[in-house]
C-alpha cells in the first residue's frame, strides 16, 4: 500500500533522501561523567554502558542506583543515542545489593531515628522508590537496551536486566533472585517483570521462593535470554553488533515500537491498539516513512536517518 502512495512522489523523496546523505555524522553528544559508570560510544548511535565496581563485583550501592537512573535519563533524551548496551566491568556482572552500604547509609541512619513504627517507615518509602525508578529507568529509556551479561547476576541484578529490552549471556553465566534468602521480598522489579518476561509464573514462583541458581542453559529455553555466547569478548561483539543493527533503522519507528511493546505488556490487546493508532496517526507523516520505503523501492542499503 505505501509504495503506491510513494512511488507517485518520487521526486520529492530523492530530495529528501539527499538531504538526508548530507547528514552530520560527527557526534558531539555529551553525557554526564559517572563514579562508577564509565559510558562511551563505540559505534555511531551506540551507546555502551559498563557497571563499574569491578573491586566490589559491581555491588550496588545508593550513589549507583542513582547514577544508573541519571545515565539512562540522559541517554533517553540524547539525540546521538539510538541503543544502549549495559554490561559489567570485571569478573562479575553484579553481585547484587552492597550489603554494608545499605546497612550503613539506610538501615543505620533511619534505624537510629527516634519514633514509631510508622514514622520510620515513612522514611523508607523514598529509598525504596528511588531504587524502584532506577531499575525502571531502563525500561522507561526510549531507546532499546541490551543487557550483556557473564558470571553472576545476582538479586537487583535480576530487577536490573528484566528492565531491559534484551538479554544476552555468557555459557557460564547464571542467575540468582536473592532477597528471600537475606529476609526480603524483591521490591524493585523482579516479581513484576520477571513472570512476563519468561512467560510462567509457575518457574518464576520456583526461582523467587528457592533462591537457587538459575544457569545460562536454562535461562535461554525459558527466554529470559535470547542467546548465549562463548565469552565475554565474543558476547561484547554480538552485543555491539545487534545495537549496531537497530542503530541504522528509523529512529522514530524503533522508539515508537518500543512504546508499543512497554504499553501493551500490562494493557489489554484493544488498548495497545488503540495506543499505537494514536502513535502511527503522527508516524504515517514522518520523513522516516518515506525514506525507508523509498530505500525498500530502490534497495538502498545506506540510507540514513535524521537524529531524533
């Protein structure tokens, strides 16, 4: 249908398509400098985003989960940035929650409060909400997130990479949902996530209730993965290259996806029908369109899209 409607315009398609070869490539994006988060830019419109406590086995502490919901804040709005690959620094993806922070910066501090109950909870509630928004943040980026991960994932781990879009691993990777087994209850994204995104509730209940090791193998036939590398270069690699892939497609009907796919997760079928009518009433006008059904007409394997 659209290439009709296309093909009787081609004039001023090639006219923005040369425009669009006229692009600048250079990027001058800037972003934040982090403690313990070091971002660069492999490749254009890639984003790499490495856990940074390799020392501690990238344990969080609260200025981290900080760091992390302002790293993807920033990167959501970066017009430079189409994907981002998270992954860890070290021999460990993350093993989790620091422990002596948290006993240190939250649990001392509001347990040494004078008051009730109910007034010391109070206090948790913003940590709690802080942690909860910075796991989401990778979920809330607008851009597609790739969690790389080897070794250990452990506890917040867990809520860190069912944030993300996809998920690949290391064969000697595993996973282990830890908050049962130090007197929690995951609260930060794991019992939400987790269920939808291995599709049964019956194995999630299993790993939350066991707290048992969860190995790369099983963590591909259940889809909590998508494929499983060799090593850690090797999973760099095909991690950049995926990115790479989805870099070079439109950036507003990628983004637009993404919205759709988040929306619908918790929605009924009509109501993501009906938001990503109210998305595509705005994409079916974009230059986007035309040049990528112009490029599908011609077989251009070079067009290049206008930052967003």
């Amino acid at each position: 249908m659209f290439s009709k409607i296309f093909l009787s315009k081609s004039a001023p398609l090639k006219n923005l398509l040369s425009a669009s070869n006229t692009l600048n490539r250079n990027m001058s994006s800037t972003i934040s400098t982090f403690k313990h988060l070091s971002v660069t830019m492999p490749k254009d419109y890639v984003f790499h985003v490495e856990l940074n406590r390799p020392e501690k086995l990238n344990a969080f502490t609260y200025n981290l989960f900080c760091e992390v919901q302002q790293c993807f804040e920033e990167l959501s709005d970066n017009e430079d940035c189409r994907v981002v690959v998270l992954s860890g620094a070290g021999r460990f993806f993350t093993a989790g929650l620091d422990l002596q922070d948290i006993a240190q910066n939250m649990m001392g501090r509001i347990g040494a409060i004078e008051g009730d109950l109910v007034r010391k909870a109070k206090l948790f509630m913003p940590v709690i909400r802080k942690y909860q928004a910075s796991m989401s943040s990778l979920e809330l980026c607008k851009k597609p997130v790739i969690a790389a991960i080897h070794s250990g994932c452990l506890g917040l781990g867990v809520d860190l990479v069912t944030a993300a879009d996809m998920r690949l691993c290391t064969k000697e990777a595993y996973f282990e949902i830890k908050e049962i087994d130090i007197g929690l209850a995951a609260d930060i994204g794991t019992l939400q996530r987790l269920p939808k995104v291995i599709g049964s509730d019956s194995l999630a209940r299993e790993l939350c209730y066991t707290c048992r090791k969860f190995p790369a193998p099983e963590a591909l036939s259940s889809g909590l993965v998508s494929k499983v590398y060799d090593n850690k270069e090797e999973m760099i690699q095909g991690a950049l290259g995926l990115a790479e892939q989805i870099s070079k497609k439109t950036p507003v009907a990628v983004q637009a996806t993404k919205a759709s796919l988040v929306y619908s997760r918790d929605h009924t079928v009509q109501e993501g029908l009906d938001h990503i009518a109210l998305l595509n009433q705005f994409l079916l006008q974009s230059e986007d369109l035309a040049q990528a059904t112009m490029a599908q007409i011609t077989k251009d394997p070079n067009v290049q899209f206008s930052k967003l």
